[in-house]
C-alpha cells in the first residue's frame, strides 16, 4: 500500500504488479483492503499535471502510469465483493461510464 503513495513511478509500476499477483493468490485478503488503496489509485488516474514546462516524454511517462493503474484495478475488480468496498466500487464505477480510460478498462475486465 505504501509503494503507491511512492513519488517514484517505477515504485507505483511495481506496486501495482504486486496488487495485481495478490488478487489472484490471496482475493479475499486484498478485497478487504480495496478502500485504503482507492485515494492513490484515483490520483493516479488523473494523471499528470499539464504545464507550460512539460514535455512529451513526461506525458508518456504519466500515461504508461495509468495503464500500469488501470490493469490493477481491472484485477481487483475482478475480487471485490459488493459492498465491502464502497470507494473503490464507486472508483470503478465512474471508470466505467466515462473518461478517456472507460473503454480500455471495459476490455481488460471483459465487460
């Protein structure tokens, strides 16, 4: 949970990995825990902030970021029940039904 909040992407890349592995080896343990995870996984969602000094390879950068979030949470989508989670149900929801991510999402979790 901690590799989340990290400031170095490679940590968040990293951390994502292992959250996806856990929820196919201990699901119950990770849906437990889905709501503690949410606010990270949302800001990284956002992605990068646009300025006047950003350049191309930093908006790559934060984008390959945000499949790294989107295959994770496409996974404990899969393990969540409904109900224990509210924020992240609520998460996955609005991933959903819009944003530029809404249809890679719906395809990584076969929706």
């Amino acid at each position: 949970m901690a590799g989340l909040s990290d400031d170095s992407d490679e940590i968040k890349v990293i951390s994502h990995m292992m959250l996806f592995r856990l929820s196919q080896v201990a699901p119950a343990a990770v849906s437990q825990r889905l709501d503690e995870a949410t606010p990270q996984l949302e800001k990284t969602m956002k992605g990068a902030t646009v300025t006047k000094d950003t350049v191309k390879q930093d908006l790559e950068r934060a984008e390959e970021l945000q499949r790294s979030t989107l295959r994770a949470v496409a996974a404990l989508s899969k393990v969540s029940t409904g109900g224990v989670s509210p924020k992240f149900d609520a998460f996955v929801e609005d991933l959903k039904k819009s944003g530029p991510w809404a249809n890679e999402f719906k395809e990584l979790v076969g929706a």
